[in-house]
C-alpha cells in the first residue's frame, strides 16, 4: 500500500468516525502527548474511542473535557511550582508522587477539572489498568463518579514499587502500563481497525531492560503480579514491533517524538519538558495532514 492509499484510508475512515486514539504513557516523557493533544482541540480533531495508559490517561482525561492547555500547565508550570515528584514523599505518602496534590488539590483547587464537559463527551475513554490480583489488564471508565474516576487515573499512574496499590471497585491495581503500555490490540478488539497512536519513544527504540523474577516478599499477596512484573520489558518491546507492523501495514498512525528522547520519566527539568511539549504539538499538525486529508 502506497502512502497516497493510506492517507485516502485514514482521511475516509476519520471522515466516517472509524478510527481510534490510543495514548502510551511514559511519566514526564507524557509531556509530548500533552502538546499532540492540545493541537488536536485547537483543530477540534476528535475521535469516537480512545485507550489510554498511565500519563496517557492523565492527559487525555484534559483532552476529554476539552481543557485546551490543561495538561501542559499540569505538567510543566505546576511542577516547577510544587515539585510533586521526589522521594521525599516516600516517607509521607509511599509514593514518588505527591499524591495528596496531584489527585485531590490540583483538580479541584489549583487547575479544577471539569467534570461536567468531560462526561458530556460522547468519546468513550478507557484507562488501563493492572488487576494485581489476576496479572491482567482492566479498562475502565466512568460517566458519573468525580471521586470514581479521579481513583481510576491514580491507579492507571501508580507505577509499581514506588507507588502504592490503588483500590477501585474494590479491586487493588497498579499502573495499567505493567501489562499494556500501548493498548492498541484493546482499539483494535473494540472495532478499531485503524488507529491513531501517540507514544512517547521513537520509532525503533526498544527497551533495554532485563526481566527478572521478584524475590517472594516483594508482593507476596499477588504472585500473578509478580509474574506479569516479570515479563514487562518483554512485552513492552512485542507491542513496539506490534505498533510498527500496523504503521508499515498501513493500520495505524503513529504520532512520536523523531529522536531518542532525553527526558526522563521522572524529568524535573523545565526546559526539556517545554521543548518535548513543542515536538508533541509541531508532529501533531504534521501528522494531520494524513489524518484529515486536508
């Protein structure tokens, strides 16, 4: 398939409502996401489902109520201000996050949230998270819970070991990121056979990390956790492939930073957060051209 097929496919498929966001999440590197997503409302580009992962969840719930900016302020003037990363919450919190800030004062104090428009959206918005005690990925959503879906995006962004196990639905979870950083084959099983994906790492990037079994104490209540931890990097690096077959095959459009990146997921640095925002926002308009047609 040719490039002018693919974009005629895209172009039509948008056109007609069929194709679907996915958002990978990253931490700090979220912030290229943030600047994709805010092109996306200044363009009113909108999308009928969306699957979204951890920092992927946290900026798409400000694209859902079209807070154009939202996230960028979130995750870029308020941390130079509060400094919600740091493990001196560990001591206070068990968390790397300021938790208390990000979960409670931050939406409903700081930079409130909207609730209203984001239920009012008709674009079905599922956050992934990790069953803790099953080793699998749940997708979740909410229409009319403030408390239930603020609970939801804290659980899809507690990474394991640094955070600590979130209860929804009395059910304890993690980071939906330990089993499926990149929920494409969830658009997919939902009727999505053309996809829109904004990931945070370059195209060929894999992952370097080396899986290794955890000792019986880390855990020890949730062995398939500890068995699906063991296996993340693995599985991290199949969906990568996974997400380039569909990009070569014509089935997905990946929106990415272009270069290794030099930010961290747990960046604290003002500038390099700002100029990954840029990229997100310059790919974004790029990325349009094929996905508009226009």
């Amino acid at each position: 398939m040719n490039g002018i097929e693919q974009s005629c496919n895209f172009a039509d498929a948008y056109r007609q409502g069929a194709v679907g966001l996915v958002l990978e999440g990253g931490g700090m590197r979220g912030v290229f996401t943030s600047g994709v997503l805010d092109c996306f409302l200044d363009r009113n580009i909108t999308f009928p489902y969306c699957a979204s992962v951890s920092a992927g969840a946290c900026n798409g719930l400000s694209y859902m109520s079209r807070q154009r900016g939202r996230a960028k302020k979130s995750n870029i003037d308020l941390l130079q201000k509060y400094r919600y990363i740091g493990m001196k919450y560990l001591w206070t919190q068990h968390s790397i996050l300021d938790r208390e800030f990000l979960y409670d004062k931050l939406p409903h104090e700081v930079l409130p949230f909207d609730y209203a428009a984001c239920f009012a959206n008709p674009m079905e918005f599922e956050m992934a998270v990790t069953n803790c005690l099953t080793g699998k990925a749940e997708y979740l959503t909410d229409r009319t819970s403030e408390t239930r879906i603020i609970q939801i995006a804290k659980a899809t962004s507690s990474l394991p070991y640094v955070c600590p196990v979130v209860w929804v639905d009395h059910k304890p979870m993690l980071d939906g990121g330990i089993v499926d950083s990149i929920p494409v084959e969830r658009a997919m099983a939902k009727g999505y056979a053309l996809n829109v994906a904004v990931l945070t790492r370059n195209r060929g990037y894999r992952d370097t990390g080396r899986d290794i079994k955890n000792p019986p104490y880390i855990y020890r209540r949730f062995p398939r956790l500890r068995l699906a931890l063991s296996k993340r990097h693995a599985l991290y690096n199949r969906q990568l492939e996974l997400v380039e077959q569909l990009e070569d095959e014509g089935r997905l459009l990946a929106i990415r930073p272009k270069r290794p990146l030099e930010v961290g997921r747990l960046e604290s640095r003002i500038d390099k957060l700002t100029a990954l925002y840029e990229e997100g926002y310059a790919c974004a308009e790029e990325a349009l051209k094929r996905l508009t047609g226009l």
